[in-house]
C-alpha cells in the first residue's frame, strides 16, 4: 500500500493563492519599520501634523459667529479649516505618535525599566484617545452639516461643543502628555539612549504641561516640538552611524 501524498499548504507567511514571499524579504521589512530613522520619520510628522490640526481648528471662523453667521459660513465653506484639521490630521497625527512609541520601545529593547516602561506606553496611549475624542467633539458640526445633510448648529450649541472639546485636550491630554514626557525622558536617561541634557529639558517641558497650561494653553505645542527634536537627534545618530560604519 502506497501513501497518498497531501498537497503542499501555504508556507508561512503566505496567503492562499498567493506567491509566498522569501522569508528574508519580510523580515527585512520588519527591520526596517523598527529601524530608528522610521522614528525619526514618525516623530516628525507627527509634530507637523499635530500643530497644523491644533491651529486650523482653534482658528475657525465659526467658533465666533451668531446663528444668523453660521449659517451663511456652513453654506459658504467657512467650516472647511475644522474640516482638514479635525476629520484629516488629527487622526493620522495620532497615527504617527503611536508608530513614533513603538519604534522608540523596540529601539530601548531589554534595557527599558518595566514600571516606568507602562507609564510611558500608558500615557502615550492615554494622549492619542484624548486627541482622538478631543477632535471627535470638536468636528461633529462639521460632520453633521457636510456629512449627513443636517442644519447648521446654533452659537450655543458651538459653545457647548468649544468647552468640552477644550476641557479634553488642554484639561486632561496635556496631563497625559506631561507624564509622557516625564517617564520617556526617564528611560532615556537610565538605558542612555538620550543624552542628559535631551532628559533634563524633558522633564522641564513636562512640568510645563503640568502647571503652565492652566495659564496659557498654547503651552501644548512645547510636546510637538520635543518630539520632533528628538525626532532630529535619533535621525542625525543614525547618519553618523552608517558614516562610521
């Protein structure tokens, strides 16, 4: 008696019915994702994005309008800054700061401290659901008028929205992004993957988010651009690695 032999399955990997990939060429990808310049990339962006999101919806026309106004700027596109801002770079600002914490955590590796490790991870994680709902908030007139044909709201109604989408970012995501700061530039500091002085001025921004932002709330823009000079000093270590190698 003879075996039937049973066909080959999918290697690992592999979708059915798809050409199975070389097994170096995934894990190549996979490196380079986790490579540094990828946080460099993510950071930057990320600071970009974030600013310009923060300025085009603070900066709408129809946050200082009457009812008659709205309507008159809702038909007319004036709502078009929150649109971009709050619906197109918001999210993919959140996007790139969570791609930004993971290559960060993959690049400390088994030098990272464990508690202070979650606190990172945690408050990062914290700081993009608060953006998240925080543009949510702010967005949904736009949202109802241009999306599901509903009426332009009324001024009280985009008071209402104002406090609230204010009251989640700058009362609870600078919080959040202060305890970022303040454990990030912790674990620089003891796996000496940033220089001392990147970890002390890290904690001096966090402690700015703390206690500043509860007199000027532009305060905030201090986390963009921490990040994206750290974003610049892994992006120019990295260059001088490959020089010297």
């Amino acid at each position: 008696m003879t075996q039937r032999a049973s066909p080959p399955g999918p290697a690992p990997g592999q979708a059915p019915g798809f050409p199975a990939l070389p097994l170096p060429v995934i894990e190549e990808a996979g490196r380079q994702l986790r490579a540094p310049w990828a946080a460099s990339i993510a950071g930057l962006l990320f600071a970009v994005l974030f600013t310009a999101a923060l300025v085009l919806v603070r900066n709408q026309p129809v946050l200082e309008s009457s009812d008659a106004q709205l309507a008159g700027q809702f038909a007319t596109g004036q709502d078009l800054a929150g649109f971009i801002g709050g619906l197109y770079l918001a999210p993919f600002a959140g996007i790139m700061f969570l791609w930004f914490i993971a290559v960060i955590r993959d690049q400390i590796g088994e030098r990272e401290d464990r508690f202070f490790a979650t606190v990172f991870f945690g408050s990062g994680l914290l700081f993009v659901a608060i953006l998240f709902a925080s543009m949510a908030v702010a967005s949904w007139p736009v949202v109802g008028v241009r999306m599901l044909g509903q009426a332009a709201p009324s001024a009280r109604e985009i008071e209402v929205t104002r406090a609230i989408s204010y009251a989640l970012m700058f009362g609870f995501g600078t919080r959040a992004a202060a305890v970022f700061l303040l454990a990030m530039s912790t674990i620089g500091l003891k796996s000496g993957v940033l220089p001392r002085w990147f970890g002390r001025v890290g904690y001096l921004v966090g402690v700015a988010l703390l206690v500043v932002v509860a007199i000027w709330d532009w305060v905030i823009l201090v986390l963009p651009i921490w990040v994206a000079l750290i974003s610049l000093y892994i992006l120019r270590r990295e260059r001088s690695r490959r020089r010297t190698a």
